[in-house]
C-alpha cells in the first residue's frame, strides 16, 4: 500500500499521525474526537467513491 501512496501520502501520513501525537500528548478525548471524524471522512469518501464507480459500470 505504501508504494502507491509516493513521497506525498507518506508525508500526508506522517503529519497526521503526528498532529494527532500532538493532541492526544494534551487533550486525549479531544485527539479521540477528531480520530472518529477522520475515520468518518475515510468511510463517507469510500462509499461515494464506491458509488461513483458503479453508476459508472467499474464496481
């Protein structure tokens, strides 16, 4: 998986893994809180993108 990601997504990765380092390091429930956000994001965006790719005959 990380070789389709390239230098950028890695990066990505690590900022966002970090920023959350950061939030847990001071406010855990908060850093928790935007943890169900962003798995939230990841899950709405594979069903759009799942549903786009079936209306067009790819799924």
């Amino acid at each position: 998986m990380l070789d389709k990601l390239g230098a950028k997504g890695i990066a990505g990765l690590v900022f966002v893994v970090a920023g959350f380092a950061l939030v847990a390091w001071t406010a855990p429930v908060v850093a928790a809180g935007l943890a169900l956000v962003v798995v939230g994001l990841v899950l709405v965006a594979g069903g759009l993108a799942q549903s786009v790719m079936g209306m067009l005959g790819m799924a």
